[in-house]
C-alpha cells in the first residue's frame, strides 16, 4: 500500500486526532504523513460566507484538498461534521470512541451557582447549564482549547465546558473540573467520535480505513447523525443526544432546549437499526414540542 496524505487543521487537538489516526495505519502496516490545512473558520471568516454554515467553516478547506486529490482522507471531530454526507466523499472510518461527556472547568473551588458566568459560544451548553443551575450568566467564549482556559485563568469567566475526549488527547488536567453525567449535560451528536473521510471511488483506500472502523462507535455515531438530519441538521442546534450499542440494539437519548433553558424536552428509545432508533426519539422529541423550540433558533 503506498503511503497516504492526511488531511487535517493545524490546531493542537487537530493535529493530535490526525497523529492518532497515523499510528491507527501504521499498526495495520500502512505509512501515512499528515498536510496541515487552514480552514475559513481559522482565518476568522463569517458563518454566512459558507454554504454549510458555521461547521462548514472548519472543514471547507480540507474538503477541498481532499476532493483535489492533495491528501488522500480527511480527518475530522465527528461533531463539526454537518449531518448530511458529501455526494463524493464518505466517512471511511470510525475508530473507537473517546469519552462523549462534556467537563464543567470552574475557575476556582466553589460550586458553579446562580449569579456566577459561564463562558461558551454553544447553544447546546448554553441551554443545558442554564437548565441545570438556575440564575447562572452565559458569556460567548471563543477559541481553541488552550484559549478558553487562559480566558477562564483571567477571570474573564467563572467556568467553562469543554470535551472531556479534547481535554484526554491534549492531556490537559484542569484543577476544578467534573465531568457532567449525561442526566446533567447531553454531548453534541457525534462527541468524540473521530471521523476519517475519503473520496467515494478511492477503493484502495477504503479497504484500508475499514480496518480502522469501530462497529460500537459507527452504530452510535450514524444513530446521533440521523437525528440531526431528522430534526433539521442545522449547524447549530440545541441539540444534545448520545447513542450506545446494546447487544443487538441502539440506545438513544437527547433533549432539545431553548437557549435560555426555560423549556427542555428529552426523549429516548431503542432499536435494531440507527435509522429507526433516530425516528422513534425524533417523533417524541417533535411531539413534545421541540420543532417550537427549533424554530426559535433557526433550525426547523
């Protein structure tokens, strides 16, 4: 097998998911190099300038290359991926899911209370921790993993949320941080999860990133991915969900939140196949009000 180009950004957390990818090919024998890409979103341009909104700002550039046949896959945070699969690129592989959770990282050692601000640019953070601890400010909080953190160090905020799978593979530690059980914060669909695309006729490479695919974190990455497609896939919903497989079953459960917390509607089911698990919560999130709330924000 000849050697493969990596498409990847250049951030930190970035390059450290392509390196894991890297060592994933090269345990199967194959030589892979990784070209750092710089994306819209990294030169600071408008959600608005980018058909696929603000997720697609991330990925613009690399989707590019990729189709250019500068690299030869693509990797990618599952959850910046927009729901809706490329006509000439698919998703080639799912490795092994780090940990789904979100970590609430507060700037001292009190407990996050009403009065105290938390910084995040995520409607689905913002809309779940206002649910969570009644009277908390929200602050739009921006930048990569490090940033946020000095930001919090400053005090320019009391907390912040971030990935628990960010934090482990830049091994960072916070001081006074705890992970939030899914009954306090459900993740982003996709939450890490690791996603390698590729050209659809690129066989040759296909037969070698099946060999990286995780049947566990497929099942539950494509059942968070069709809910997002069944309840309006917009780039930046208030949308919490998380999927485990059960034997010869999916579980799924999410919850759909007004930004300023007030109204949250959750559901859950299980089923034999990710479309039809992701149908049965969509209808119950829908017939308890959700597609209201959506509307709300933009994403139905």
């Amino acid at each position: 097998m000849r050697s493969l180009r990596i498409g990847s950004r250049r951030s930190a957390l970035a390059t450290v998911q392509a390196e894991h990818v890297r060592a994933l090919l090269f345990a199967q024998g194959v030589e892979a190099e990784i070209v750092g890409i710089t994306t819209s979103g990294d030169e600071g341009a408008d959600a608005s300038s980018s058909p696929s909104g603000l997720k697609g700002l991330w990925i613009d550039a690399i989707l590019a290359a990729l189709r250019d046949g500068e690299v030869d896959l693509a990797v990618h945070s599952a959850k910046d991926l927009p729901a809706e699969d490329e006509d000439d690129l698919v998703i080639g592989a799912v490795p092994a899911r780090a940990d789904p959770h979100d970590v609430l990282v507060l700037r001292d050692e009190r407990e996050l209370a009403a009065g105290m601000v938390v910084g995040t640019s995520s409607v689905r953070r913002r809309a779940q921790i206002q649910a969570l601890v009644g009277g908390v400010g929200v602050a739009d909080l921006r930048g990569n993993v490090e940033t946020r953190l000095g930001k919090l160090a400053a005090g320019d905020v009391d907390a912040t949320i971030l990935a628990a799978a960010g934090l482990a593979r830049l091994e960072l530690e916070p001081a006074h941080a705890r992970r939030l059980e899914v009954d306090e914060m459900l993740p982003a669909p996709g939450q890490g999860c690791l996603a390698v695309q590729r050209r659809a006729d690129a066989r040759d490479v296909a037969a070698v990133l099946a060999l990286l695919d995780d049947h566990a974190a497929r099942a539950a990455f494509e059942t968070e991915r069709a809910l997002m497609r069944k309840i309006g896939g917009g780039c930046a919903l208030p949308l919490g969900a998380i999927a485990a497989v059960k034997i010869d079953t999916i579980r799924l459960a999410a919850c759909v939140a007004s930004p300023d917390g007030v109204r949250v509607v959750k559901a859950a089911a299980e089923a034999a196949e990710p479309e039809r698990a992701a149908a049965l919560v969509a209808h119950e999130l829908e017939s308890k009000g959700a597609r209201a709330i959506l509307a709300e924000v933009g994403g139905a």
